[in-house]
C-alpha cells in the first residue's frame, strides 16, 4: 500500500531494470501475489510501484478464480513463497458490466466471452437488490467473493491460510486517482 500511495501522489521510485536484470535470471522472490482484471488501464507494477521480481501477476478480464488463475496463485505460493494475494478489482469493469447487461438486458457475446460472463454472475446476482450503484457493487462483491474462494482452494492455498503463511486480501482501483481501496472480505 506504501507504493500505492506513493504511485497515487507522483513519487515513484525510479527502478534500474538493467541493473536487476542478472539477479533476476536467477530467480524471482515476489513479495506479494497479485490477481488482476486484464484491463490496459491498469497495470499492477505500476499502481504499487513495484520492480520486476516484487510482484507475482495474474491476469483475468474480470480477475476471477478459474482453475488456471488458482493454480498459477498455488505456483506463487509454494514454490515462491509468497506471503500474500490481492485480488485486484476496478472501477467501471467492462467484464462485471457486460454480465450486467447479460443478465438485465439478455446481451449475448461472441466467441468464449461468455465464459467470462458466467464466472461473474453470481456476484451480480448478489447484488442484484442492494442499494447503490449495480456495477460499483457487482464489481466490489466479485473481489470478495473471489477472496473467499481463493482463501478456501485446497490443497494449497487453504492450508497456507490456515498456517497463516499466507493472507489473501482484496481491493478495487480507482481508475480516476489510481487508488487502491481495500475491501473487507465480509
């Protein structure tokens, strides 16, 4: 959050890429894991100011749970050792929109897009009756439905939990002011 803060107010580190390049070749000890939406507005290195090597990144349009995500987070934290996950919402998630569209308006989508849509549906339908925006709360309550299913995936991710080697938190990014907020898991 430290790197959030200082990305949010212009005072980025400046991060010698070739200087790191030989420790890099050697391995990678990323400090924290980071699931994130696809969206080319956000850029998770950037909005924490990480190096390359700091931050172990998946990315989903929609970042959600597949088995392939799960399994990329298991590889980070067992074979990695990292400490943490983020599950990384945004605001105006055209993933979260397009499933609230799907499901308010029956859009349909070409190609695999529905898949994506499928796994987004049950934190819309979630929120379907909450006061407030439907997509800001669709895209907060996918984060959270999506810590919670990361906290519980067995064998490793579970475990790591319960030993309290690892913790799995969750956020959503302002793409306004590139603040990441956190948000509790409920």
């Amino acid at each position: 959050m430290e790197g959030n803060h200082r990305y949010v107010h212009g005072n980025m580190k400046r991060h010698d890429f070739s200087a790191d390049r030989a420790a890099l070749a050697k391995g990678q000890n990323p400090f924290a894991s980071i699931l994130s939406c696809a969206d080319s507005r956000i850029g998770p290195e950037y909005a924490f100011d990480a190096g390359r090597g700091d931050v172990f990144v998946c990315r989903i349009a929609g970042n959600f749970a597949n088995p392939e995500m799960i399994a990329s987070l298991e590889y980070s934290v067992a074979v990695l050792s990292s400490p943490l996950i983020l599950v990384l919402g945004h605001q105006s998630c055209g993933a979260v929109d397009s499933t609230i569209k799907q499901i308010k308006n029956g859009a349909s989508f070409p190609g695999h897009i529905p898949s994506l849509t499928e796994a987004l549906t049950p934190a819309v339908q979630a929120v379907e009756n909450q006061p407030g925006d439907l997509l800001t709360n669709a895209i907060k309550k996918n984060v959270v439905l999506t810590v919670q299913k990361l906290q519980a995936a067995e064998p490793i991710l579970s475990e790591a939990v319960n030993q309290k080697k690892l913790k799995v938190v969750g956020g959503v990014y302002d793409l306004n002011t590139g603040k990441v907020e956190l948000v509790s898991s409920e």
